[in-house]
DNA sequence: TCAAAAGTGTTAGGCTTACACCCATGC
DNA sequence: GCATGGGTGTAAGCCTAACACTTTTGA
C-alpha cells in the first residue's frame, strides 16, 4: 500500500466536501460569510466555509461541523442547496460538493478564526470578492433559492433575534427582494399567516413612539407555507 | 498497492453514485421505473435505476449514462432532486447518492433489459414493491417535488407526445395530482399562461366530436413560471 | 338516435394592491 | 413642539372557484 496513501479501493473515488453559504442582514445588506484560505489552491482568495466529509457523517453533519470549526458558529438550521460536480471545479483532485445555505442574525455572532486561524468576514452579497472554484455560481444559486423561499416558508426569521418588531421583520423582506414593500399590505399578510405572537412588550429606542414585539409562534419548524 | 486496489488516498472517499426517479403516466397511474437487481445486496428486490460516477463526468452526465445503460433511455431532461448521505445507507461501503427525477411518455418507451439483463419494469407509485437501499425514501420525495412543480414549471409535458389534447393535459395533472379537476378553469388557466398553440389539427378517437391538439410553444426549456 | 367526450361563460367571493393620516415617544 | 418611526382601514380590481348545457362525431 502506498505510503500515506492508506485508503484504497478498486474504482476510483472522488473526494467529497461540503460548502455553506451563510446569510445575514448587516448594515441594511445581505451579506455572506467567507473565509480566507490559508493553503493552496487558491490561497489568499476568499471562499465559503466547507470541508471533506468525514466516513461518520452525513452531509449535513459535515455542514455543521465545517460551520462550528471554522466560523465558531454551532447550531443552525441548514437546508441543502445543490450538488456541484464539474469534474475539473478543484484542481487537486475530484471533489463532489454538496452545498447547504442558512440564515443567522449578525449580531449575536462574531466570526472568528478556526483553529488553523484563517480569517472569517461577512461581504455585502452585491460586493462579494473573487471566490476560489466555483464559489461564486454557489452563491449565486442560494440567493435565488432564498428570495424564492421568504414567503413559502418561515426561514426569514432565522435573520432576526427571538423577538422583534414588525418593521424589522419588514425591513428583513426588502433587503432580501431589494425592493420596498407597503408597511399595511406587509403586516396585513404576514399576520394573517397566524405564525406570529405578540410577547406583550415593546421595543423603545429612539425618540419615538415605541413598537410591539412579536415572537414565532411555533420557532422549532421551518414550515413550508400551504 | 493492493492488488485490484489500485486507487489509494490519503484521506478516506465515499464512493459516488446517481440514482433516477423517472415517472410516467401509463394506465391511468403515475407510474415509476424500477430495475431488478442481480447482484448482492439487495439481490433480486428492485431498485432505482443509477450507479458509480465516473471520473471523466459530472452527476447529471452520471445519470443520463445509467439510465442509457440499464433502460435505453436517452435524452432526458433530468432534475437534481437531493443528495443522501446516510453513513450507513449501502452496506457494502460508504456511498453518497445523488439523486434525479425526470418524466417521460410511456407510449414510446419500452424499458427494456441493459447489457448485464437485468429487468426493467414500470410500477405504479401507489403499489412498488419493497425497494433496496433507501430507495423508497428517494421516490417519495421524488413524487413530492413533482407535485409541487407542476403548476410553477413546464414539466407536465414531457409526459405527452409532442401533439396532444387538453384533456389528456388535464388527465396527466389529475394523475399526479390525484384529484379531479374543473374542465372549464383547467383550460381557462392552462391557456392564460401562454405556453401552448393550436397544431390545427384535431384528435379524431372514439367515436365522439375531435378535440382540437396543442404543442407546447417553447419546448425546449423547462420554464419556471412566475 | 344514442353514447361519449369536446367545448364553452358567468357570477360571487376572496385576495391583492394602492393609498394617507394620526399616535406615542425622546429630545 | 418637532422629528421620528409605529400603527391603522377602505375601496377597486383582479383572480379563483363553482357550476350545466350544447356540439360533434362514430356506431
């Protein structure tokens, strides 16, 4: 068997990774999380967290475990997005990725440095940097998946903390179709999905009058709407 | 090297396959095609059609390649429908599925044995038999995603010959759907969407008044509509 | 002339959209 | 008292859903 090279079968392989496009609203933009590579190919560009899929987990669990080594971020929810598998899309070998995209609030969240100290940053999605393979097409694919799922499902309130106002809720909505809404339609409609509660407490800041706060009736699901 | 494995790595890779959910209306049922397998595991029970992914190919060239293979069917248009990756879903080594769904006429189409003679066979969906692997899992989803496609996208017509009637349009959506439609509002909808024309020619079966015949204008892409 | 499927409009109700002003607060 | 965002209702038009009879053909 050749040394270093213990893992050996009568057909060839292809490697598999998974990659994740995490979403959030900051500085009135979305944004996505990226981090810089460290290792060639690529180095010093920017790409989306990721990495090979271990023989213990599944793809999903892979997502989750790239996402919690290399952006400290644990938890989320992750919806797969698509299989990338142009032969030549890594030239070391063959790799097969498959992609998942989430949603987070920025503000609880600081993206820091994994172990290997690569740095993480989120980038305006209409300002993203040059991405090593084919990261680009991958983000591309999942802001479309998003904007066509915010009113199928209840994803848009992974953006936002455990409480919040109709207007930030609003707000959520224009930045992810890039186009402004009807402050009554907008709360006519989202009430009348009957997946919002009011806490009874409101939002005072600034020098106006105050804004009644709301939870997710049912925050554990994210539900396909009709 | 190990003889007969001679394709070593220094990380362990899962092996990669396809496998297809191709559908068809064929006695009045939506109907799935099922190959029986001639090799452990799962010896004899049947399964979708699929297999390993070459390295020269990309998934989707994978699938159309087995598909060819194990049916004679060519030329689809094939959707990427969801990649499974259970640790344990194949019992002989770690295998990553990604999987496809596509639609054809069953009039012209005789699934017939590949060049290893296996049997291919169409089943209805609301009678398979026990199928191997997770395959069960993948037809269901597979059936799912076709159902909430139909009224979004073009797809209902690959099951149709080229010419065709609206009441055998209105007959594939009651299929799928599994439920009885308005005459009236199927045409007044079918028709507002601006996707078919007139042939100018008329379907003289039965004896009854001929129904006018329809082509899809644009039959090369699968739209989204909306 | 009968059986069988093709073809055709209208109405009511619900949903969507457009639109403008008062309210409560901090400074 | 003024600036700021929070909060509210109505009317028109559009879309959807329900519903039944006439037409054309082959046997």
């Amino acid at each position: 068997m050749p040394v270093n090279q213990p893992y050996c079968y009568t057909h060839p392989h292809p490697a598999v990774t998974t990659d994740i496009v995490l979403f959030t609203i900051r500085e009135e933009s979305l944004q996505v999380l990226l981090i810089q590579r460290t290792n060639p190919p690529f180095r010093q560009m920017w790409a989306l967290p990721g990495g090979f899929l271990n023989m213990d987990e599944n793809l999903e669990q892979c997502a989750n475990r790239e996402l919690l080594e290399e952006t400290g971020i644990d938890g989320l929810y992750l919806e797969q997005l698509y299989t990338f598998s142009a032969p030549d899309r890594d030239p070391r070998e063959r790799v097969i990725s498959a992609t998942y995209f989430a949603l987070t609030q920025s503000d609880t969240l600081h993206p820091k440095a994994g172990s290997d100290a690569q740095e993480a940053a989120w980038f305006p999605i209409s300002g993203l940097p040059d991405l090593a393979f084919d990261h680009a097409e991958i983000v591309e694919l999942a802001r479309q998946r998003l904007a066509a799922k915010l009113n199928y499902s209840t994803i848009a309130f992974q953006l936002l903390p455990e409480t919040f106002t109709l207007s930030q809720l609003q707000a959520v909505y224009e930045t992810i179709l890039d186009e402004k809404l009807d402050k009554r339609n907008f709360r006519k409609g989202v009430l009348a999905r009957n997946i919002l509660m009011e806490t009874g407490d409101y939002s005072r800041t600034g020098n106006h009058r105050p804004a009644k706060t709301y939870r997710v009736i049912n925050p554990t699901r994210v539900e396909i709407i009709k």
